[in-house]
C-alpha cells in the first residue's frame, strides 16, 4: 500500500497514458508500440532500455500471436519484472555474517543523504540492531548538526568530530567507538562533492583504507543515493559516482515527488546497479526496500 500510495504521481501519469493508448488502439501495429515508446521515454524509462523492452514485447506478441492491445497489457508487466530482476542484481543488503556491518552513504547535497541515514538507522533498530552514525561529512556546513538531528530522531548515537576535520578520522574513531559500545551496524555520511572528482576519490579512497584495515570485508555496502525527481541528472550522477567509486547499490529517493518513476528501470538496466530502497516521503518510516514486483504492479495497475 505504501508503494502504490509514494508512487501515486508517477502511476496517474503513466498508467493515464497506457490505458489511453490501450483504448485507442484496439489492434497492436508498427505505430502503436511507437507510442508506447514515447510514454515509456517521457517517464524516463532511459531510451536504451525502452528500445530493448519494445523489441522484446514486438517478438513476443509475434510468438505468442497476440493482436488485440488489451491481452499486451501483462506482457508489458511481466517484461518489466523480469527487467527488473535480471539487471537489478541482489537487491538485499550485504550484511556482516559476524560482527560489525559498515555501510557508507555517498552522493551530491540535497538528495536526501541525511534524511535516508536517519531512516534506515530508524529500520534497523526496529529489527533490534544497535545502530550508530559516523559524521563523515565534514565538508558542508551543517551537515554534522543535521545528522545529529536524524541521530535524535532515530535514537542512535553520532560520532562526530570538528567541521573541517578528517571524514577518514571520524570513520576510524566511529569504529572504536563501535567496539565498546557493542553496535551492530555503522551508517557512515560522507561529502558529497561531485565537482572535483579527483578530491572526491582520495577522500573515498581514504575512509575505504581506514574501514578496510580496521574491519577485513567492509564496508559491506557502499549506496549512492539519488534524488527521482531529478531524472536523467540522477543517471549522470551515478554514472560519475561508479566511476570514481564501487557503488553496490542505489537509494533513490523522493520517489513520491516525481511522475517520472520509470528513472528506476533506467538505472538498475543501463548501469548494472540495483536500486536497494526507495524514499516515498520524508518521516521516518518512509523508506521501502526497493521490490521490482510491487514496483510495476503499482505502476500498471
Ligand atoms: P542531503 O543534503 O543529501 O543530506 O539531503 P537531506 O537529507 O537534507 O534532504 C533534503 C530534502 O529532501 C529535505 O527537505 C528532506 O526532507 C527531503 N527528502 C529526503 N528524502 C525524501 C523522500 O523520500 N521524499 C520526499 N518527499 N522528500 C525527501
């Protein structure tokens, strides 16, 4: 239900235009999968992953004889879930077996880093986790306060150092901090400056060496987190992060605000990286693991 209602703008939208094509084309031809690719284009879908889902939709209604657009409808559904899953990867999180799990938080200001470091804090405690924050952006102005505000709100612990100091250092005391206070899963932010990729890359390079060294097999995950209604933007973003740093999944946020959710498919095909969770509003529990069957069904039905 919290799907289908975070993803009403994009659903009336979308779904407005499918059934109206479905209604003005009762027999499918050459022009109405043209349309169908218009709408699937407008809603961001990424033009490379519409041209490979209407080829595929095109050979399968051949095979299966389908003419009439109203029996198409499944099949564009069914394309879409198994899109999903065979580029989308493991959407699960990668969690310590044993012991402490270290997840970082990349990504450019705005998009909703904090908010999401405070609700997947919020998530885990839930699940009985002891959970911290690290204050690993020491960069922008602020950015410590607000995550000590997510820290309130959620009812976990910052570690934090001075604004301006060493993310790597706040990283290393985060960990020690850790290991006396018996903590099970450490949510690191970091700056997110995207404008000087080289700096961005020692400074990523650096927080890696410190939790590698500190804890063999972390970080366990390392999720970029994107703003939805940024569209193609959000798609420039993390190609540039993957570049400059292994992202092994995708938060994509403000999912409520945008009738372009179709930006999700683009990502998880043309990039090769799962979207892990979604953010359908701004409380606390409005974070959702991303879940490519729910996804489409709100989406079509
Ligand atoms: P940061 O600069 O990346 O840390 O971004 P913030 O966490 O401060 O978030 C920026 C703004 O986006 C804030 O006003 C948040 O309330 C809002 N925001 C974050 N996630 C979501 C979401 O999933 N849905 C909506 N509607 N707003 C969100």
């Amino acid at each position: 239900a919290k799907f289908k209602e975070g993803l009403s703008k994009t659903r009336d939208s979308f779904a407005e235009k499918i059934n109206d094509l479905l209604s003005r084309y009762r027999k499918v031809d050459e022009e109405f999968f043209e349309e169908l690719e218009e709408i699937l284009i407008q809603a961001d879908v990424g033009v490379q992953t519409v041209m490979e889902l209407v080829d595929e939709l095109k050979l399968e209604a051949k095979r299966q004889k389908l003419e009439d657009s109203e029996s198409l409808k499944p099949l564009i559904t069914e394309k879409f879930v198994e899109l999903l899953h065979s580029t989308a990867g493991n959407q699960q999180l990668n969690m310590a077996s044993d012991g402490l799990t270290v997840i970082l938080f990349v990504g450019v200001n705005g998009v909703g880093k904090t908010t999401t470091i405070g609700k997947m804090a919020h998530m885990f405690k839930n699940q009985g986790k002891k959970v911290m924050l690290a204050a690993g952006d020491t960069f922008r102005a602020g950015a410590i306060e607000q995550l000590e505000i997510w820290g309130e709100r959620a009812g976990v612990d910052v570690t934090k150092h001075q604004a301006g100091s060493d993310p790597a250092a706040v990283i290393y005391d985060a960990i020690q901090a850790t290991r006396k206070r018996d903590i099970d899963v450490l949510l690191c932010d970091t700056a997110g400056r995207l404008q000087n990729k080289v700096n961005l890359m020692q400074e990523l390079n650096k927080i890696y060496r410190v939790i590698q060294r500190e804890i063999p097999g972390a970080p366990h995950e390392t999720l970029l987190v994107l703003d939805a209604t940024t569209g193609q933007n959000a798609f420039s973003q993390a190609k540039t992060f993957n570049e400059a740093t292994g992202i092994t999944g995708i938060v994509l946020t403000k999912l409520d605000g945008t009738a372009k959710g179709g930006i999700v498919i683009a990502i998880s095909n043309e990039l090769g990286i799962p979207v892990k969770f979604v953010g359908l509003g701004e409380k606390l529990d409005d974070l959702q693991p991303f879940d490519a069957e729910q996804y489409v069904y709100a989406l079509f039905s």
